[in-house]
C-alpha cells in the first residue's frame, strides 16, 4: 500500500505542468512612474531640496500636473490603448467663498476606508463634520471634483467613495489641471495620485507636496 501510495504522488508531483507565470505589467519593471508641476502653466514653479513644490501665482485660476508612466508589457495594451488609469485626490477641500480647510491626516479616499470623517470644520462660529456640511453646501476639492449639496446624503453608500477623484485614463503622459485661486496663496496641501497599471495588476501611489506662493 505504501509503494502505490508513493507512486501515485510521484505522478501528482511530476504529471502536473505548472501555470506560466505573467510577465511584469511594466516592459522594464527598472523604470518609475513620475509626476511633477508643469512649469511651462507656472512659471517660477520648482521643487526644493525637500522634494515640496513652490507653486507661484501666474493669473491664471489653475495649474497643471503632468506625469510619465513607464512602457507596458504588450499584455497589457489592447488596441494600442495601454491600460493604466491614474486617480488624483487632494487633502485640500473648500466651499467658495466661504471656507477652506484640509484634513490633518489623509490617505487615498482615507475617510472613506476608515469610515471616519468626522474631523471638525470651523466654519465662522461653529464647527461642523464633512457629512453635516454636504447637507448645506456643495465642497470642492482641489483635485477637481464636487461633492454637491446633498440633504439626504448616505456617506456610507458604497458608490459614493467613487465621487473622491478625478481621473486621467488610457494614457502613458497623464495631465490633470487643478484650480489655484489668490485665496489659496500660503496654504500647504498634498496632492496624492494612485496609478492603477494593467486594470490593478500592479499600483503605484505617488504624492507631491505644494506651497502656494504669489509671484515675486
């Protein structure tokens, strides 16, 4: 009984063709995604030895990030379009004319992975959290998305996460403009980008931190 039960084991063992394993999503798996500040929108705009980016006021009511994603195995290409979708969110919420206020501590859609926001938004006198505010106002985020005033407002819908980006989709060169207001001058913010490769296979979160300065 031993031998057949060792003999059937060694054909398990040996009969077996292992799953070809898949290749890297990137073609040189060496290179690195990268975003910076489009200077060319900003002029006067660098980064530091501190790696933060000082962003300076050109009169205009935005700025651009631009970014380089490295080449896609062909796997990951259909028709020519390389599937990568890059997701941008920032710390730094504000109702025009109003208020401005960014979160303390902040992940990619954090508030909604904790179930959390209750972090307290002074507003004149009073203090409010992120789901009383949406019930009055409509927020906007730097990143360039709106939360519109809702009264009826589930913050806890599982579709209601997905609002808490903008997207830049299907491309090796992703750009997203972000509003820059004379208001915003002096605040310090963190932009923060998850570059989604190969519908998820491989994730990548990158984040840039920004002064804003008025020009000199």
């Amino acid at each position: 009984m031993y031998k057949i039960v060792l003999i059937i084991c060694l054909f398990a063992l040996f009969g077996c063709e292992s799953e070809p394993s898949k290749p890297d999503v990137l073609l040189n798996k060496n290179e690195d995604v990268a975003f910076w500040i489009d200077t060319d929108v900003s002029p006067g705009s660098y980064m530091d030895a501190q790696g933060v980016w000082h962003v300076e006021y050109s009169g205009l009511h935005y700025f651009t990030i631009k970014g380089s994603i490295p080449t896609l195995n062909p796997q990951y290409v259909i028709n020519r379009v390389p599937l990568i979708e890059v997701a941008f969110d920032s710390d730094y919420f504000y109702i025009p004319g109003i208020v401005t206020w960014r979160y303390a501590v902040y992940s990619y859609r954090g508030d909604f992975a904790d179930r959390l926001m209750t972090t307290p938004i002074p507003v004149g006198y009073q203090t409010y959290t992120f789901p009383q505010l949406i019930k009055q106002y409509s927020i906007m985020n730097l990143a360039g998305y709106e939360v519109t005033k809702n009264p009826n407002v589930d913050v806890n819908h599982p579709a209601y996460s997905s609002y808490f980006a903008t997207y830049s989709k299907y491309t090796y060169s992703p750009k997203q403009q972000m509003v820059f207001f004379p208001d915003f001058i002096g605040e310090k913010v963190t932009i923060f980008i998850r570059a989604s490769l190969g519908e998820g296979e491989k994730v990548i979160s990158k984040e840039l931190k920004i002064v804003f300065e008025d020009k000199i």
